[in-house]
C-alpha cells in the first residue's frame, strides 16, 4: 500500500523510482538485495517492503512477523551500504513505542519499555532495523540511514481480507458485506473505546516526497501522523456513513483491542513544516471507492 501510493506520487512529480516486485527482488535474499542495488547505484532508498496484518494476523504468526521483517530490512539496510548507497529512508511504525508509554507519543521512547504483546514480533524488528540504521551512520557518517515512524495507514491498495486488515480496511469490508446482506447489527471488538491514529497513505506517500527534499534536516527519528485520533466507534460511525450502512453495533468485550491509545507527537514533523491534508470521511470515502473497483 505505501509503496504503490508513494510510486504513483514519484512519477507524476517528476522523481525518477525504481520499484521492483518480489518476483523480482526477494528481500530476505541479501546477495540478490546486494547485487541489485550495485547495479542500480541508486541516490537513494526507501525501504517501505514488510509483513504486514492486523491483531489476529500478528498473535496467529508472531515468528514470521519477527524473522521475516528483521531479515529484510536488515538485508537492505546492510546491502545499501555495502553497494555505497548514502542515505537511506526506513519506515517504522508506532507499533515501535511501549505499550505503556506516556502520549503522546515522543520518539525519544522507543526501546524505553515492554512492547505491546499482540505485536511484539513485527515491533521487535521494527526496532531492531530503526537501530541498526543508526549505527551505520553512527559507525560511517557519509551514510545517512533515517527512519520514519508513521502512525496507522490505510488508503488505496489496502488489504481487505479480514485475516490480515488493519482496523479500517476491516470496517469498510465487514460494513460493506452486511449493507449487501441486510444485516442490521455488526459486531466491534472490545467496547469501541480505543483511540487509533488513522492517516491515509496517500499522505503518508507525501510526507515521505517532502522527507527527501529535507532529508539533512531530518532527525534520525521521526514521527508522521495527524496529532490527533479517533475511537474506534468513531471509525465505525463515519465508514457506516460513507458506506450507507445503517445498522446498530454490537461489542464483543472478550476480544483482544491491543494498546488502548497510540497518538504520535508530531512536533519535529511541524517544526519541519509538513503536515496531511486528508480529512477522514474524504480517506474513507476514497479508499472504499478503491474498494469497490476490487469488486467489479
């Protein structure tokens, strides 16, 4: 979802992206990430690849979300170097922050406490690949190795399959099934309460167009995010309104909701001068129009 949003913006602003496909270049191959990047000889590399998933899909597959992002962004953090690439752009995520920690959320916190259990795996090496980034600059400072740390996405190429979505790509599948059913309850788990840092990716593919423009001004760390949230209540109210859903909800208090609140703090992001333009109801709206052409 990030890469294609992102590659899309690169070309129709002129920034010339090489995007191989897995069929093309596996990441958890390092020859192959090595070899390919000596050819390319790129200014730059954005490393945006990863195992991806929603609560179920991270408590079901904690050992391949651990090895396999570990080993790919070790491989391409390690093959940039290697092939002399000198600066390198890492995407994190806010699964990176303790589970407990203060909000917002302050990039001075990661790896400051115990993680949050039903994606510890996918946070582990999230952290782990944001710290070797700093030691290959700390180690060689003509590499300069930054990682962002972005809030939840969702957008257009999202995932849709409620094994493996995020929290509202699962709403616009699971409200857009009951609206063709008929059927007038859907079920929430937990009470609805948790707040979550939604930003559309098509954002996100803009906030990282502007950190390559301002890249030696960046901090090694970085959050991008709204600066505010929503509960997931509030989600699942403004998709059924976009959707035209206009059944009830039903809270199913025994299921597993992850961290209560995760809200970044975007302070060196506006101090740096960016932030989204995207509303909510217009990012659902766009994505579950991105949804139903999957349909047709």
């Amino acid at each position: 979802m990030v890469g294609r949003n992102l590659v899309s913006l690169c070309r129709n602003v002129g920034i010339d992206i090489v995007a191989p496909g897995r069929s093309e270049l596996d990441l958890l191959d390092f020859n192959q990430t090595q070899n390919v990047l000596k050819q390319l000889s790129p200014d730059l590399v954005i490393h945006a690849a990863g195992v991806v998933g929603g609560i179920q899909a991270n408590i079901k597959n904690p050992v391949r979300f651990l090895s396999d992002n570990w080993a790919m962004g070790n491989n391409i953090v390690l093959a940039a170097r290697s092939a002399g690439v000198a600066r390198l752009l890492n995407l994190g995520s806010s699964c990176m922050y303790p589970r407990n920690s203060e909000d917002p959320l302050r990039e001075d916190q990661v790896l400051s406490g115990t993680l949050e259990p039903t994606n510890e795996g996918y946070a582990l090496a999230k952290c782990a690949v944001a710290r070797l980034c700093e030691y290959v600059t700390r180690e060689t400072p003509q590499y300069d190795y930054k990682t962002i740390i972005p809030c939840n996405l969702y957008g257009p190429f999202d995932k849709f399959d409620p094994g493996v979505s995020h929290l509202i790509p699962a709403i616009i599948h699971k409200l857009h099934v009951a609206k063709l059913r008929g059927e007038t309850s859907v079920e929430i788990w937990g009470d609805g309460s948790a707040r979550r840092e939604f930003m559309f990716a098509g954002d996100l593919a803009d906030a990282i167009v502007f950190a390559i423009a301002n890249f030696a001004s960046m901090p090694s760390l970085l959050n991008i995010g709204l600066g505010d949230d929503f509960t997931v209540n509030e989600y699942y109210q403004v998709a059924a309104d976009v959707i035209g859903y206009d059944g009830t909800f039903a809270h199913d208090i025994s299921k597993p909701v992850g961290m209560k609140r995760k809200l970044l703090d975007v302070t060196k992001q506006t101090m740096l001068g960016w932030a989204p333009r995207t509303t909510l109801r217009d990012g659902i709206r766009e994505t579950y129009e991105y949804y139903l052409s999957l349909e047709a």
